[in-house]
C-alpha cells in the first residue's frame, strides 16, 4: 500500500496572454489526497507516471467567453492532460489496483479521478509505457484518424506534413508511407528536419525557418502539387499551402499551433483555391473517434513490433521540469513527442 | 435562312483592376460570320437569344500569370458565357438547324462553336427560354449539386446562404426549403430581404448592409447555430459565420464574389473552428457535375411546373446593354439573376 503526505502540483498561476511563460505556471507542494477510494466512490486514485505536454494545453490557458470545445483552466488549479497512471485504488467495477491507465489525469503526482469511464487500460505493457503518451496515445490517434479517416489518402498521392516532428507529425508521416503515398515534410530545425528524413523515412523534408518564401519551397518539393495536406501550424503555412493543391486534394485540419498565442488570429487570405481547385478543407476532433481506440491501439502496436513505425520522445524528468516543457513547445526547443516522467513503475 | 451582313460584338478592352467599370468592356460592330457550316466541319453556328452574367466573369478579366480552373479573356477578343442559342447551321450529327440550346458562346449576335459538344439541347422550350441561363442553367445546377452533393443536407437542419437573392442563392434557399430546413438569407437591399420572404420562401433574411456586427446578425437569426452555410461571398462574411457554426456543419464554397475586385484577398481569420467545431469546408466547379445535367434539369422543371420553385430575373434588353448589366452585379444593382436578352425567338 502506497503511502504519501504531500503531493506536488502544477497550477495555473493566471491566464495567459500571448506566448506563455514559466511564470505563468507554478509548482507547488499540496497536502496529498488519501490515496485509498472511500467506500461508495466509483472513482478512481492513480499515480500519475508521465505527464503529456501538447500545443492544444495553451488553447485552455486563455479565458474564453463562449464555451470552447474544452473547458479552459482556472487559474489556482492544477492542470490536466493525458498522462500514464498506474492505479493505486478503485471503486470502479472496469478497474484494480495495480491496472494501467492513460487518460486525462492532474499535473500532479496522486490523481482521483472520478470518471475512470474516460481512461483507457493500457493492453501492450511491454511497450515502453511513455508511449501511451504519444504514438498510442492522443497523438497517435490524431495522426491515425486525421490520416486514415478524414483525409481518406490513396496510393501514389502526395501528402505534406507541417510540424512534422512532432507528436502527430512524426507518425502521419510514418503512416502515409505505409499507405504507400508520398510525404514531405516541415519542421524548425535542421535536427529535426535530418530526423524526419533518417528516422521517420520521409521522403523529403525542409527546414521553414531557412526558406524565404514558403510557397515556392513547397512549389519545389511538389512540383505536381499536393493531394493531402495535413495541417497542424495554420497560419502563413496554410496560406502557402493552398496554391500548392491539387485539384480535389484535402486539408485535415488537425491543430493551428501559429495562432494559439495571437491575441488576434491571422487571416488566410488565399481560400479562394478551395473553389478553383475543388478542394475539401477539414477540421475534427480526436475525442470524437475515441471508439476507435481499440483497434488503433492493435494496429498500432502492430507497427512498433515490426518497426514500421518509430518515434522519438523528448522527456524531461521530475514534475518541476513540467513549466519549462510546455513551454518550450511554442519555441520549438522539444523535439519529438514532449512529455515528462514523473515516477518510475515501481 | 438567316442572313446577316454584321455581327455586333462584346469585347474586353483591357485586363481589369479592382472593381470593373463600362471602360473595360466595349461594343464594336464587326463582320458577320458565315451563317452556314463550311462542308466538313463539326461546329455549329448559332444565334444568340439570351446572355448571361455571372460574377465568376471577373476572375478571367484578370491576367493570370499561373494558369487559373478557367482561361482568362484576352483584350480585343470577344466575351464569352454561357447563353441560350438556336442552332443556325449544324456539321455536329448532335446537333440541326432550329435546335434551341444552352451553353458556352460568345458576347455577340452570332457565334460559331467549334465544340458543340459543350452544349445542351434544351429540353423543355415550354419553360421561359431565359431560365435556361439561370434556375435550368450552370447557376441552377451549382444551387443543385452545392447543396444536395456538396452539402448533404438533413431535413430539420439550419441553412444559411449568403447572395441569397442572386442567380445561385435563390434555388439553394428554395431547394432548402424542399429538403426541409430552416434557411435564413443576406442579401445588399431591403426590396432584395422581403423578395427572399415573400418570393422565394425563407423563412427569415436580412440586409447585411444595415447590420453593424454580422457575427451578432447570425447569432440572432441562428440561436441554435447554422448546419450548412452556403458561401458566395467570402471575405468578412465568411469569417462571420465560423464562429456561428455547429458542430459537424458544412460551408458549401460556391463562389466568393466580395473578393474578385481585390487586388489582395482579405484574410479570413476563425479557420480554427474548423478544428474547434469539426467543420467540413468545401468548394466546387459546377463543370464537374455536368454529367447530372439531364436529371436536373427533369427534376426542376418539375419543380418550376407545380410551382415549388420561383425564380426572379432581372433582364436587360439588347446587346448594348452587357457592359452595364455585368458591372451592375459588383454593385448589386441586380435584383435577381442578371441576364440580358439578344433577340427574339423568331
């Protein structure tokens, strides 16, 4: 039986304006909940092992009139995203001590959670268990139902990939290769950009950073233009991408990680292609393919095990690492998937 | 047999910048073509009976260094668009002397088409023949296969089309209303707003000229949120309705006519509701769907017949009259689809 006194929390000092910053969040030392469910609670009390940091995070930090797609954070509590938690007790039927989860948890060391219908148990342990924070966890499922499901790709169509070594880049690069298309990709650095043609076998990569003109690197790379972009930055990058469509070629909108931090979002001024050009431009929401879990988890893991599908993760180490980690995605220090480990599988 | 000593023509005097004036365009009084068929060939010489005007005119009055889903006109030759001809002379076995038809000609009185293949037999010359350049033309079936194909409608659900009065917008509100939705339209006038009420069935429209805050006018026409947003102008009003949408709603881009006069699109900046709400945005080409002209065309002149579909024109009287009649859609002048009528079924 596990036994602890304090527990370490990361809070919301305030709303964030602009870029955020470390200030913006504080590590702060909490009386510790029991960590046994009391009788009659269907909740659950987990260990939280690795904490996810994601773009979507700054989106919550801003304090937002009309209800958004999720609810924003209140500054004084402690933060939450999806992590990896091995359960130290339950009062749910569908869990145990001992089980491991991943799903949304608190930036924090002991979790309740008291809707453990909204976690997943974690099939494959032998995976490396950060994973369940990435290539199968929310990124993963991003990259998989944006991919496969929304962009519906064919065989021999050119596929480009923006912040493509990230989380959800990473693998929708990996993936549009197994659907045997051909896929290019953007990133921030000549690391990641060397990274994302050795490791993730795209075929071509730029740094966006080194081009002056961004439609016309992508007028290079695909000269016959592009069938499928899949979109994770917006902004400049969507407006260069739009002239590069090919008739009837689709835009998954999966995040605008450029305009998170704009007070005011910018314009895209070059929709017009979307007419001339027959074009389908959509956006969605992993929550709602959740169903789906089950069988990208198999197919997923399926990959890993015949290392069709590699990833790399930048881990930082301790829950006080967490402020930094997050954010450092919106400068691009991670590279690869950003998450924290926080305890070890004991 | 027609016989005819000149040809009074329509030409683009120069390429176009910003909004297009009467100078643009001029009227010159050329040779007649031969009226009949040299032996051997293949086209068809037509007479023009009705000519249309359509805002998707300007994009090719513009010189395009990147070849555009249309060729731009050429300054000193004639205009060119879709009208309702009879057939003069015939070399096409499709095709004889008499024959009414619709399709690609040219601004003038007489048109020889080298690729009759383009062209509609007009099956129903008991309907006005000038319907045939609007509710049983290309406007007609861009209403038809943007909403029905493109949008996939649900009866029940809330529609919203801007241009509401103009040549597309009226068949979308009427074909809506068939469908069983609810539909509210904007359009620049207040005669225009009450002709959308009264004429053409929606259930509520308002004059976008008069609302200082057209997010706020959606919001009150919409208190639910809008399903399907058929687009026609773009720009401000697009960005109004993104934040008005529902979840899983569609915007049809059927065209974006507040834009064809900038030198530099304005910038649509709420795109992240399309993440945030799961929207699917689409354009395009009524060409594409020329195949489903015949079963259209049935399926509306049935509705035109019991009187389920009205349709309000606005014509113009003789060849001189296009310059006027084309740059009058830019300013709204226009109550209805613009066409102007050539000569007389004789």
């Amino acid at each position: 039986m596990e036994a602890a006194t304090s527990n370490k929390t990361v809070i919301l000092k305030r709303y964030v304006t602009g870029v955020p910053s470390e200030d913006d969040i504080e590590v702060v030392t909490a009386e510790a909940p029991p960590l046994v469910v009391p009788a009659g609670s269907a909740a659950v009390v987990v260990k939280n092992l690795y904490l996810s940091c994601d773009p979507y995070m700054r989106i919550r930090m801003t304090r937002h009139e009309v209800p958004n797609f999720i609810p924003d954070f209140i500054p004084g509590e402690v933060l939450a995203n999806n992590g990896v938690s091995k359960v130290l007790s339950s009062g749910h039927p569908d869990f145990k001590a001992g089980d491991l989860v991943w799903g949304m948890t608190g930036w924090e060391e002991y979790t309740t959670i008291s809707n453990p219908e909204s976690l997943f148990k974690i099939n494959h342990p032998e995976i490396p268990l950060s994973y369940y924070t990435g290539v199968l966890g929310m990124p993963g499922l991003s990259a998989y139902v944006g991919f496969f499901e929304v962009s519906k790709p064919k065989k021999g169509e050119y596929v480009f990939v923006s912040a493509a070594s990230g989380a959800v880049g990473q693998i929708v690069g990996q993936l549009a290769k197994i659907a045997g298309c051909y896929v290019v990709g953007s990133a921030g650095s000549d690391e990641k950009v060397n990274l994302l043609k050795t490791k993730f076998s795209f075929d071509d990569a730029f740094n966006y950073k080194k081009e002056p003109d961004l439609e016309a690197a992508l007028k290079r790379c695909f000269p016959e233009g592009i069938d499928i972009n899949f979109e994770n930055v917006g902004g400049a990058t969507l407006d260069a991408v739009l002239p590069n469509m090919r008739p009837r070629g689709r835009i998954v909108v999966c995040g605008m990680m450029s305009q998170y931090n704009l007070e005011r979002p910018q314009g895209v001024r070059n929709l017009f292609y979307l007419v001339s050009k027959s074009l389908r431009m959509e956006g969605f929401l992993v929550f709602n393919y959740y169903g789906m879990y089950r069988r990208f988890e198999e197919e997923m893991a399926g990959y890993l095990r015949d290392g069709r599908v590699a990833c790399v993760e930048d881990i930082a180490d301790g829950l006080d690492s967490l402020p930094a980690a997050l954010v450092g995605l919106f400068s691009g220090r991670n590279v690869g998937k950003q998450l924290v480990a926080v305890a070890a599988l004991d």
